[in-house]
C-alpha cells in the first residue's frame, strides 16, 4: 500500500471499467450511452487504440434542445445522426498509468480538463482518471489500488 496522496499514481486511482465508442457511431448512440451509465465523458477508439473524446457537454451543444419536447421536429432528430467524430475532441490530453496523481492533477488546472485518458504505447487504453478519481483518492487514500 503506497503511504500518501502524493505518491499515488494515475494508475492506482483511475477507472479501469469505461465505456467506449467509435468514430461512426451516432448521437444517439452516445446520448443513449450517457443516459445509461451516468457519467461524463465517453472515449472514442479506433482499433484498440483512443482516438478522441466526448463529453456530455459536448454532446449537449451538437444535438437540438428540442429532442424530447413537444416541439421536437424531424430536422431535431436529424441531429441525432451526426457521427462521434464530428463531436469528439481529437488527441485528447492523456496520462499514463506510472504518472502521479500530482502531476495529473497540474495538467488537468493547466489544460482546462475535467478527465484524462489513461493509456499505454499507441496509445492503448487502459481507464480515465476524472477530478472526482482525485478527490476520492485524496479522501481516503487506503481505497485506492497498489
């Protein structure tokens, strides 16, 4: 068990467990996948490896206000369409596992980020480190892994 925050790496307070897309899938594919799993951010892989990401914010400002309302139209829905690549944000900021969560943390205020990919060589992935990972980590640092 490592002995304080500041030695803790990105790796041992990430989320292993996230939910990808690719870059052809729809709006309201990802819309589906951000009202299912209740988090913020989806990855976008190609091949295995991380090619972009979404936020729901992101996502947010491409769809229609409209969806879901009574004055939906067909043109709203249309905006549902759209493919993830149109939205993502390409070479997304990212960390590895080795990197210490202060560092993380830095780039994160430095970058203007509310999350960091974790990857590997070729940027494979390996989990996404969110402000939240950090604060718990900070919290109670005897729940994170070795």
């Amino acid at each position: 068990m490592q002995s304080s925050f500041t030695e803790l790496s990105a790796g041992a307070v990430m989320s292993a467990r996230v939910v990808t897309v690719t870059m052809d899938d729809s709006l309201a594919t990802i819309r589906r996948l951000f009202q299912e799993h209740r988090f913020h951010h989806l990855l976008v892989v190609e091949r295995g490896s991380l090619v972009g990401i979404i936020s729901d914010r992101d996502l947010l400002k491409a769809i229609s206000p409209n969806i879901g309302t009574l004055s939906e139209t067909d043109r709203d829905r249309a905006t549902l369409n759209k493919r993830a690549h149109h939205i993502m944000t390409r070479n997304p900021v990212t960390v590895q596992a080795t990197t210490s969560i202060e560092t993380a943390a830095a780039l994160m205020l430095e970058k203007k980020v509310s999350c960091l990919p974790v990857t590997s060589g070729n940027q494979r992935l390996e989990g996404i480190l969110t402000w939240r990972d950090i604060l718990r980590a900070l919290i109670d640092p005897a729940r994170t892994r070795p």
